[in-house]
C-alpha cells in the first residue's frame, strides 16, 4: 500500500518534471518538514535533492539522519556516508570525500558504490591508473 507521503512525493516530482520548479521544489520542502524523522522518506529527499544539483539542502538532511541514528545502524551509517562523500565530490570538497570513503573501505566492504566513487575521486585528482584500479574492482562486485 502507498503511503501519502509517497503519493505527495510522485505529485511534486511530476510538477518539476513539468517544469513547475517552484511548486514542485515547494512540495519537497512541504514534506521534508511534515514528515521529519521518516528516514525512509529523507533518504528519497537526499537523492533528488543531489539529483536537483541542491547539495547543501541534501547535506543538511544527511545531517538530521545521522544525528537520528547516532551509531544505532552499521547499514544506516553506511548508506549516509556514502551520499555524502558523493555529495563532496560534487561539491569539489574531494579530500573530504576520499576521507569517508577510504574508512569504508578499510572497514570492509564489497558495496562497488565506495570504489566506483572512490575511482571519480582519483580520476577527478588526474591519477588515471589508481583511478581505473577502483573502477575495475567497482565493476566486479
């Protein structure tokens, strides 16, 4: 079953999709406010807040999250270090980024997401062979 904030999420995104950014980015901002503290909702937000090129906005909501789950969720905290350093890349803030994502790293994973960001970091910083590593191991998981 739907719930109603997904249907007024599909309502806002089909207006910016028509091209009302501004009732479209209302909507968003409607339900990041109503619906504060679904985490499952701010996730949706981050990304087509990034996707909208509106960092800072996405950033903030990563924030909230983070303080939400204060260490409660390995996959949790995963997840939103992974937007984040995505978010720094795009923000050209890449030592930050490659920071969070090398810790992931170090800690053990097999998410291609952590090295296929971390080979953009490094490609991004012109070191083309330590970047097509990453982009080669990103493509085997």
């Amino acid at each position: 079953m739907e719930q109603k904030w997904q249907k007024r999420l599909n309502q806002a995104l089909a207006l910016l999709e028509a091209g009302e950014i501004a009732g479209g980015l209302e909507g968003l901002e409607e339900l990041k406010e109503e619906y504060s503290g679904n985490t499952e909702l701010e996730m949706q937000l981050v990304t087509i807040y990034h996707e909208l090129g509106h960092h800072e906005t996405a950033l903030a909501i990563l924030d909230k999250l983070e303080a939400q789950c204060g260490g409660q969720s390995e996959e949790a905290w995963h997840e939103i270090a992974v937007y984040r350093a995505s978010l720094y890349i795009d923000l050209d803030r890449l030592q930050e980024a490659m920071d969070i994502l090398l810790a992931i790293k170090e800690g053990g994973t097999d998410d291609y997401r952590v090295y296929a960001l971390l080979g953009e970091v490094f490609l991004l910083e012109g070191l083309e062979e330590v970047a097509i590593r990453y982009l080669e191991r990103a493509a085997e998981l």
